[in-house]
C-alpha cells in the first residue's frame, strides 16, 4: 500500500453475547444475533469484495469469511464481522489508487454499551467516520448533526450504520436508556487535531 494518512481514530464499545448464545451484563441477557443480526446472516460475494485486497485483516483476528457487507456512504465501504464470539469489528474502505483501510474491535460487551466507531481518509476532506449501533438504538435517539446520513439499507440488513463527514459538526455524546435498565452511552471520535 502507498503511503497514506490513515485518521483510524477508533472508538469502539461492545457489551455482551455471541452469535452462538446469550451473554450476562448488569445481570441482563444479551444475544449477540440479536444486538447485530447481521452477524448470523449468510455471507454473499459482496460480503467478499476484500479478498483481492492487501489489507491485513488477521490484526483482530479477522477473515474475510467472517465480514458481511453493511454499505457505502459514497466515500468508503463498510463491514462488519465478529471474532470467535467475543468482539465485533468494523472494517472501513476507501476505494482508489491510493486506496485507505481500516479497523477497529471491541468487546461484545462494549459494543452493546457504546457502539463502535471508525474514522479513515486519505488527508484533507476525502474522509469519513462510521459508527456501528446494536439493533435496538435508533441513530434518531442520538443527538447528531443535520449533516449525518444513516444508512437506511445497512439497518435493513441487520446493522445499524451511519456515516458523518468528520470535517463538519461533531455529535454531543448522548445515553439513551433502555427498557432492560442498561444504558447506552454514545460518545463521537476524538479529532486527530485535537
């Protein structure tokens, strides 16, 4: 790959499960299929448009077998995949002959808490941050910039993506409570510049 500034601001949170079964936090039941339905769906070739790539997925322990394809915001692809059960991951690509990559994990647990976010670009304005929600947090609960563009089709597949232009408003860290008393504490990525 040719030198590039990679901005991998990575926040990330994820609280508990799996997709083979139910996990404990603050004495609440968590299904991993249920927090990221996606996770159990089965691959397409889309879900393999990485393999030609020379990007090094195995950092998180990651394999092309376990992404699913939740979209694009027009400057970057996303995925999503789980590592044995225990992390969610969030892979960013931005296409071109000076092509970006990036990643970040978090625990299960983490993820149901936070959420997971990532930022990418090549330098200047061509970039962008991504922000993975579980299933039962809406982007309409956050309190985000007019600027923000939900990926109505990744929600439809079973992932709540949304993608925001990192140069513009930033979102105010935001809990929403949920009915099952855990809350969940959305908190935007640092500016690298900061």
């Amino acid at each position: 790959m040719n030198a590039h500034m990679v901005l991998a601001a990575a926040a990330a949170a994820l609280l508990a499960g799996t997709s083979a079964g139910a996990f404990q936090n603050d004495g609440v039941d968590i299904d991993l299929d249920e927090i990221l339905p996606i996770s159990a769906a089965a691959q397409t070739e889309r879900d393999r448009t990485l393999t030609g790539l020379n990007f090094d997925l195995s950092e998180h322990g990651l394999s092309v077998d376990a992404l699913r394809s939740v979209g694009s915001d027009g400057i970057a692809d996303y995925w999503v995949g789980v590592v044995d059960d225990t992390q969610v991951c969030i892979v960013g690509y931005i296409p071109g002959n000076d092509w970006v990559a990036a990643s970040t994990c978090s625990t299960v647990s983490e993820f149901y808490r936070q959420g997971l976010g990532l930022g990418l670009g090549k330098g200047g304005d061509d970039g962008t941050e991504a922000y993975l929600l579980p299933a039962d947090i809406d982007p309409s609960q956050l309190r985000l910039p007019s600027a923000a563009s939900p990926f109505g089709t990744a929600q439809a597949q079973g992932a709540v993506l949304f993608a925001l232009d990192p140069t513009g408003p930033k979102p105010a860290p935001t809990e929403v409570k949920r009915e099952n008393g855990v809350s969940f504490h959305f908190a935007p990525l640092a500016n690298p510049e900061q």
